[in-house]
C-alpha cells in the first residue's frame, strides 16, 4: 500500500502551507480582524483571497474553466488540512463550508446553463450560498425522509411553502439551493430548488444564537411563503431531491474532517510550543511524563483521523460512494478535535481558557462538530447496519488496487 501524495499535490500542500503562514495567521493574530461574530469580515480578506488567485491556490475542488483548481478528492484532504491550520484559512481559498459543498454539488449535478448562473459567481468568490435542508421538529433533520417543506405546481412555476433552520450561512447568501417534498413517494418524493436572495416569497426570521463562534451569515430559520421557482430552477429532475442529498453531504462530511484535522493539529502545535518552555516545580512541563501521554494520545488519533479521512477521500475518487468510510472518519474527527482543544487547554492551563490563544474558539466550535451533517449516534447507526449486513467483510480491504 502506498500512502504517499503524487509529487504535484505534495507540492500544492506545502505551497498551501506557506501561504497561510505567510498572509493568513498574521490576520488571526489581531483581535482586530474579527466581527462581532467572531469571524473575519470578509472585506478584510479580500486582498489575500485575490492573492490566492493569483498564485494558484484558489477553489481546489471546482472546474478550472470557472476559475477553481478541479483536484481530485485525495488533494482536497492534504490541502483542507493546511488551510485549516488557520481559522481563516479555508475562506482564504475557497474551500470554506457552506460554499465548499455547494460548488461541488453544482459541478457535479448542475446543468451548463445553471453552472454558468449559479455555480460560477460562487467560485469567483463575487457570491455566497447556503443549501436549505434541515427542519424544525417535526420536520427532516438527520432523516430527509421527514421533510414537510413542500413545492406545489402552478402554472409554470413551482411554489415552496414551509419552514427550515440552523441554515448555515444564510444571513451572508445570495445563492441557495432548497429541499422540498414535491410528492409523498419514499424514494422520489423529494426536489431540489435553486433560488435568488432576492426573490421574493421567503424571509429569514431570525438569526439563532448558538455557542459559536458563528459562520458568516450565521445560522438562520428561514420561512417559505410562496417563493416561486421555475422548472429551469430544479437540480437533476423533479424528484431527485434525495439524490442531490447524497451528492452533497457526503463529501461535504468528509471536507468538514479535512478542516477539523488542521485544527486539531493546530491545537496541539500550541500546546507543544507552551509545554516546551513552561516550567513549574523545578521542571517543563514537555518533561513531565503525565504531559507526554496526553499529548502522545491526541498524537495518534489526529493520525487515525488522518487515516480515515484519506481512505475515505481515495474511494470517492474511485466513484464509491464510501458511505462507511465517510461515517467513520466523521465520528473519529469530531470527537479528536474535541479533545484536542480540551487537552490543549488543560495543559495551557487559565492562559488556554483566556482568549489570549485561539484555543476557546476552537473548543467551541469542536462542539457543533459532533452534530453537523449527521451526529455522531447517526453514523454510528449507519456503521451498525453496514456491520449487520456485511459481517465479517465489514472489514475488508480494497482488493486489486493500490491505495
């Protein structure tokens, strides 16, 4: 088995590294730069996403003819991970959720004439998008089979009524693409909508406060009263909703992994960079065998998660769906970036719980990780049953191909 990258995406990652080291950090490093959402404004980005462009590191995962980098998946997961190491490091090079697996869902599902309307000004950077799916109870949430949100035919133009939230993005979108019940069939009871910001018919009802920090454009309850879609408007066919579900999620579960690794990395570059020249009791803490352990045991499953994001990343490449491997690596990352900033923060002691580090920032955002696109107990229901079904072979290898 080969686990080494091809020489030309070896190259894009420690190109990607440099260059968040060199215009992204210092950006971080001014509490000045952040909203009062705890993000960047993105006017302040501007000139480091326009350098990004301009030395090729921009829209890894979209086609090059609307100005990305087209990289198979494999690449996404070694460059995610370096942009991560920055909280702003993913919107430096638009690879950033929600746009992130927007432009992959459009590029891979959309028509020409909707990639040339909605596809394109995402991946220019000139838009941002949301994709509207979750529900509040009783509605679709981890389940899409629940969703009530519903599209009626009227004439020529379809009209979406209902009510959806946690909306990631949408106070800041002008792009969206919603979910909603065209008929009551299990299977194709579903459509997918593109629709304007402008248009009318829908509204944002609030902007929910969370835990944070917050996404641009934060995360919203959206209400539908009479928005009006034409059949030009439908992703795939009248239909397919669920299908452009899977296409979505999917990936974008496993780009979020991509992401969360950088960060957890991060976590554990400043707790080495504390442990190595803080004394105490006559002794650094790096010394300390107790110190060791809890940085050698987040160590190893920053490296597992590597692993099975990577392995993951390689069969959707090979046109797998890898809906086990995807679960998998979800659970993994997410409960390693939790206890990477806890440790971190523990072993920074009350300088990691100040904001004094980005430390608290991460550990917050590590929460929402383990329920964002599917909790954890979600995934591991999936692997349950792939486990029930496939028995021993639950654990097979890839055989005939090299890895």
């Amino acid at each position: 088995m080969d686990f080494s990258l091809p020489p030309e995406i070896e190259e894009l990652r420690l190109r990607t590294r440099a260059f968040i080291d060199e215009n992204v950090l210092p950006l971080e490093a001014d509490p000045k730069n952040f909203s009062q959402h705890e993000n960047i404004p993105l006017k302040r980005l501007l000139p480091v996403q326009d350098k990004a462009r301009k030395i090729g590191l921009w829209a890894p995962q979209s086609p090059k003819e609307f100005g990305g980098m087209a990289l198979p998946i494999v690449a996404w997961a070694a460059i995610y991970e370096e942009a991560a190491r920055s909280l702003f490091g993913p919107l430096a090079i638009n690879c950033s959720a929600p746009d992130d697996g927007n432009m992959n869902l459009l590029a891979r599902a959309g028509t020409p004439a909707q990639k040339e309307q909605w596809l394109r000004p995402i991946v220019e950077g000139s838009v941002k998008s949301a994709f509207a799916m979750t529900e509040p109870a009783p509605g679709g949430g981890s389940d899409p089979g629940m969703i009530r949100t519903y599209a009626e035919k009227k004439n020529d133009k379809w009209v979406i009524r209902g009510r959806k939230w946690f909306i990631t993005g949408a106070a800041a979108a002008t792009h969206f693409v919603v979910i909603a019940r065209t008929s009551n069939d299990a299977r194709h009871g579903l459509t997918a909508f593109l629709y304007h910001g402008d248009q009318p018919g829908w509204r944002i009802v609030r902007r929910i406060p969370i835990m944070g920090p917050e996404e641009h454009g934060g995360h919203c309850e959206l209400e539908f009263d009479g928005l009006e879609v034409a059949d030009d408007n439908v992703l795939l066919g009248v239909g397919d909703g669920l299908k452009v579900t899977q296409i979505r999620l999917g990936p974008a579960r496993l780009t979020h992994c991509m992401r969360w690794l950088g960060l957890a990395k991060r976590c554990l570059e400043i707790a080495q960079e504390y442990v190595n020249r803080r004394e105490g009791f006559g002794i650094k803490l790096a010394d300390r065998e107790s110190v060791q352990i809890k940085l050698g045991e987040v160590a190893q499953q920053i490296q597992i998660g590597r692993l099975l994001t990577m392995q993951a990343a390689w069969k959707l490449d090979r046109g797998d769906r890898a809906r086990k491997e995807i679960s998998m690596a979800k659970v993994q990352v997410a409960d390693t970036l939790h206890k990477a900033a806890d440790t971190a923060i523990q072993l920074n002691g009350a300088r990691g719980y100040s904001k004094d580090t980005i430390l608290e920032w991460i550990y917050r955002a590590a929460r929402a990780a383990r329920l964002v696109d599917g909790a954890s107990e979600v995934h591991n229901m999936v692997l349950a049953r792939f486990l029930r079904q496939e028995g021993r072979d639950f654990w097979t290898w890839s055989a005939g191909n090299r890895v």
